[in-house]
C-alpha cells in the first residue's frame, strides 16, 4: 500500500476555458457584457451553441409592405392629390391603399 502522501493524484482534464475578458474585449470589438454573455454560454452549452444558433420556434412574420404595396404607395404618391389639398399626406395614402384593397389594414408610419 503507497503512502497518500506520496502518492500521485491522476491528472484532472479540465474544460477548455475561452480567451480572457478584460484584455480580449477591445481586440474583437465587442461590449465587455457580450463577452460575458458569450463566455456562460460557452461554459454551460459548449462551442457548438455558441456557433450554431438555435432554430426558430416560430416562423418569422411576413412584412406587410411588399415590393407590389410599395409600387402602390409610389404610385398614389406621385398622383395628382384630392381635390382641395395641396399634396398627399401619409394618412391619406395609408387610407387610399386600404380602400383599393392592396392590404387589410396599415398605418401612416409604416406608409
């Protein structure tokens, strides 16, 4: 029987650890706090969340404004205005797109 003294204790395989905070921030470019974040994720998840992103839940929601809504929009724009005003207002076109039934409904800030 070896003394436990003595004896070697067998070599502990540590976890790769990722670069340093405080002197790697500035090198990439990034917020102090993204490096924190990154680093957690790391530790906890390993590389490959850190390079492969997770898969949506959920699809991504389609823009209401497609390249035909634009054309529409371009198009009331550059028309002649009612009569009795001086130019087209975002209000009106937004008004004026939904009585020509090209959408459903949209607002005169996404106009």
């Amino acid at each position: 029987m070896q003394n436990p003294s003595t004896s070697n204790p067998k070599p502990r395989h540590k976890q790769p650890q990722p670069p340093n905070t405080p002197t790697n921030h500035k090198k990439y470019k990034l917020h102090t706090e993204n490096i924190y974040l990154i680093r957690k994720q790391y530790i906890t998840n390993g590389i490959e969340r850190i390079i492969n992103r997770k898969k949506r839940q959920t699809p991504p929601i389609e823009p209401k404004v497609t390249k035909e809504v634009q054309a529409h929009i371009i198009a009331i724009a550059c028309s002649e205005p009612p009569k009795g005003k001086a130019r087209w207002t975002m209000q009106m076109i937004a008004d004026k797109i939904v009585l020509e039934g090209v959408v459903d409904g949209i607002s005169d800030t996404t106009v």
